[in-house]
C-alpha cells in the first residue's frame, strides 16, 4: 500500500499485528520525519510512538540511525510484541517504475 504525506509518498513495508493506522499516523506526524527514509511507528500503552531511520548505506549516519537497526530498536524500546509498521520513502525514480506497473495510486493521509 501507498500513502502520501505532505505530498510525500511512502510505501508500507510491514504493518505486523495491524499497527499501521492511517488516522493516528496523520494526528502524530511531523515534517521534520520527512528528512528519514523510513518511519517506523510502534504502539505502547495506547499511544502511537513515531521514529525516523535512514538507508543502510547512508554514509556518515551512525548505525542506530539506520534501517538495519530495526530489530534492535523493537527489542530495546518497544513493548515485547507490540503493533508496528514501517513505511519506506518512496524517491521519484521509483514512483516512475511503480507507475509503469499499473500500481493502486497512493492513499493520502
């Protein structure tokens, strides 16, 4: 699936246990999330935590900061088993390849 955000769009990479949800993600997004590659969005206690991480191969961003830190972030930050998703920041290159796959048009939140 694909949404936009602020004109962005970004693919849902994983939604495990169903966190992914539109209308919390709208009322809990920021812009400055819009610099990171992926945002990745856990659910504690009610409330929809959102975090930011960056390409594997961005030089110069410490390993925590990246993508690859995933699974360590959900074991050290998360509530065992908790909701989450990840989108995935979609570059103009590949909204030009998805497009000539007859892809659903993104949904904006």
């Amino acid at each position: 699936m694909v949404v936009v955000v602020h004109g962005q769009q970004y693919e849902v990479v994983e939604n495990f246990r169903n966190g992914w949800q539109a209308e919390a993600f709208r009322e809990r997004y920021v812009d400055i999330l819009m610099r990171y590659d992926y945002i990745v969005g856990d659910w504690g206690y009610g409330q929809l935590r959102l975090r930011g991480f960056y390409e594997n191969n961005r030089p110069k961003v410490n390993f925590d900061q990246k993508i690859a830190s995933l699974h360590e972030y959900l074991q050290e930050y998360c509530n065992f088993g908790c909701p989450y998703f990840v989108l995935k920041k979609i570059t103009p290159e590949r909204v030009k390849n998805r497009e000539g796959k007859n892809k659903k048009r993104g949904e904006e939140v």
